[in-house]
C-alpha cells in the first residue's frame, strides 16, 4: 500500500465520524501529545467567504518577509495534502500517513473516541507545524469558529472576513447567530481584525464580550484602488504604515484587494514582527495563487472554475463574470443539497446560457434531476446526468470556439474538473 493510500484509507474510516463540533477528544490527544498546538504563533481566519483567499495571502505576504508559514486550509481539491503546507509545499504523503497513525494509536491507548476526519487532519497539522518549527501557523478555520477543531489554538489574532447564510444547521438560522459563532475565534486583549464594515451586531458585542481589540477596515486600516484599466493599483494605509501603488492581487477579482487590505492588518494588528516591504508584499500579491478561486483557464474555449457554494459568493461570482467580454457560456454545476441552489442559481441565471447539472460524490450530494428542478424556469438545461469528468467532456463538445465553460458549486465539482483539463 502506498503512503498516499494508506492516509487515504484512514481518512475514509474516519468520514464515518461525521461532524462532531467541540474541543474534548482533541484536548485529550493533544496533551498526550506534547501540546504542540501551544509552539506555533498563529492568525485564525474565519468568515463565511473570503477566509481561504485571505489565509493564503497571509501566508505568502509572511513568506515574503522571510518567515517559514504553516498554512492550514479546507476543504481541499484533489488531494487531503493540499490542506497542510509550510512555505508552500503539501505534507507528504509518508509524514500524513504517518501523523494519522499516531493519533488513532494515540487515542486508542487512552481509550477515547475516535476523531472525525477534519480533527484529524488538524491535529496533524498542528504535529506537522511544530516539527517543522514554523514562525508563524495561519489556519482557515473549517465551520464556524467558536467549537471548530481550530479553535483549539490560542490565536495571536483572529480575522473576520465575512458573514452569510451558510452551514444554518449548525451555526443558527439567523446572521446573528452565525456571526456570534464566528467571532468565537476571538480573544481578550488581542486583534480581533474584520475584514468587512457590514457584519452583524453580534460580531461586534461578542468582540466588548470577551475583551478583544477590534481591528476595522474602514477605521483601522483602508484601502483605495485606482482603476486603471491598462494597470489598476492600489492604496494600502494602517497608522502610520502606507504601501502604495501595489498591484492587484494574483487572485481575481475586485474584491480580492479587500482580501489582501485584510490580510496585511492583521499581520499589523498583530505585532507578528514582519516588516511589510512594500516591493515584497508586490511580489507577493503577485505569486499568491488559490485553485479555484475564478480560477481562468484561456484557451479557444475558455474555462473559469470557482468553488462558490452560496449566494454571497454566487454574487461576487456574478459580478467578476460581468466583468468580462460577454460570451456564451455553458455552465458545468454541481451543488450539494443542503444549499440554497435556487439562490445560487437565481444569482447566475443572466450569466449562463446552458446549464449542465452533474452528479457529485457524497451522501450530501444532489442527484441532477433535482439540482435541474431548482433552476429558473427559463433555463435552458442539457439533459447530460454524470459526474463531473463526463459533464467537461459534454461541455468541450457542446462549446464553440470563443465560448466559456463555467464550473462551480463546490469543492467537490472544482477538483475533478481541474483533473480533466491536466492543472
């Protein structure tokens, strides 16, 4: 059995677990194992859009000032590696193997239950951090923030970036419940850095409650965009630091500099010890890459692959989509059932003009029948009813050239869809 097969394996037993929110078994592991999780200075990113893009930008802006990065990310797109990296290179497949091992020994030795598969991976990646003595750990958290595996850490600052309706089964049914939960990250007397002015009042009463100090765009820190269309640059003040004219962040999109003006406060807020240079935080903004984040492959066809999975991303989506040329575009999507599908494809419905509804793997997955019964009355929708790999094939034989393949919805579409076009 290979080392990539032999976490594989583990990971697939411990899906069973399914989600189980709390600290308990993870304390417990921890402690047996030497509490790394107390070694690594770390940001703690959360929000329901916008955390992964910040946490990697984060990371890349610290590595360009000369520090070595833990970055922790989730879910991931082809492979679980992709989620624990230092200084930009996945664990390998040997020392993932290795680390599940040792915490399924662990924890039978001290007779506790077993972790779920995103504990798991966490507590690995606190394993993998401390071995590699990283500088700095930033960890996107997975759901939510107060009782996420994550918020084990005692977080040198804690982000915000955005709150929707997302996960409503297990943060609450209201933005304020979800924003209470979210800004459970935070911690007394340390950065608690909102990457975005319109959050619920919850966020900011949960911020007084615990004694944190709040870091906010707008009135901390600003940014201003010039809009060239030739170069568009921007402004970044906080203080007395300005970096200015830096270039758009490699990452597509308006709203990416937001992302990165968050990013940058929080390395500030936080006293990490980094001189932000404005020419590396430059390089920096233009080598920070995260698959399937309007990811834009060109070519006669053009594909874009994006992992929005609710109707604030669907919108922003929307937008960057608007952005561009006008082409045709066929749509390759798959949603899984506890999303709100029709608000998602509500927000796309001017920007595609075939809908190709696919099978996706999981017991949370959406058959495409019914993904098809969500759609606008309006759609036009091929009756093609595979998986993903099968649904490209369809839409590079249905696109003409100068049209556009979208793929979006999830994780789970964008990940074999970059696996069929060899990225």
């Amino acid at each position: 059995m290979t080392q990539e097969s032999r976490a594989e394996d583990i990971l697939a037993r411990l899906e069973h677990e399914g989600i189980k929110l709390g600290h308990e078994r993870m304390l417990s592991l921890l402690a047996a194992l030497g509490d790394p999780q107390l070694r690594l200075p770390s940001v703690l990113v959360a929000g329901t859009n916008g955390k992964g893009s910040v946490s990697s930008l984060l990371a890349q802006i610290a590595r360009g000032a000369g520090y070595r990065v833990g970055l922790y990310t989730s879910p991931h797109l082809e492979s679980p590696a992709e989620r624990i990296r230092v200084d930009g290179e996945d664990i390998a497949d040997e020392a993932l193997a290795a680390g599940l091992e040792r915490l399924l020994a662990t924890g039978e030795r001290l007779g506790l239950e077993r972790p779920t598969y995103f504990e798991a991976l966490t507590l690995v990646a606190f394993l993998h951090f401390a071995e590699r003595r990283v500088d700095l750990a930033v960890l996107e958290v997975g759901l939510g923030g107060r009782l996420d595996a994550t918020n084990i850490l005692d977080a040198d600052v804690g982000v915000v970036c955005s709150i929707g309706m997302d996960h409503v089964d297990w943060l609450g049914s209201t933005l304020e419940q979800i924003g209470r939960e979210k800004a459970g990250i935070f911690r007394a007397g340390r950065p608690a850095v909102l990457g975005n002015p319109n959050l619920p009042r919850s966020v900011y009463a949960e911020i007084e409650r615990v004694g944190a100090r709040a870091v906010l765009i707008g009135r901390d820190f600003q940014m201003l965009m010039y809009p060239d269309p030739t170069a568009p640059r921007w402004n970044f003040t906080a203080g007395t630091v300005e970096l200015n004219d830096l270039p758009m962040p490699q990452m597509r999109g308006p709203h990416q500099v937001m992302n990165a003006a968050t990013a940058l406060a929080a390395i500030l807020a936080g006293d990490l010890g980094l001189t932000l240079d404005r020419d590396r935080v430059s390089d920096a903004l233009r080598t920070a890459r995260v698959s399937g984040r309007f990811q834009i492959v060109p070519g006669d066809v053009e594909w874009i692959l994006d992992v929005a999975h609710n109707v604030p991303a669907a919108q922003v989506l929307s937008r960057n989509l608007k952005a561009l040329p006008r082409r045709r575009t066929l749509a390759v999507c798959g949603i899984l059932a506890d999303k709100d599908v029709a608000g998602i494809a509500t927000a796309l419905a001017r920007d595609v003009d075939v809908w190709i509804p696919v099978t996706l793997a999981g017991p949370r997955a959406l058959p495409p029948d019914e993904l098809a019964r969500r759609l606008p009355p309006d759609a036009t929708v091929d009756d093609h009813a595979g998986d993903v790999m099968s649904a490209c094939r369809r839409a590079r034989a249905l696109a003409n050239p100068g049209d556009r393949v979208l793929v979006f919805g999830s994780f789970l579409t964008v990940g074999p869809a970059l696996e069929f076009l060899g990225i």
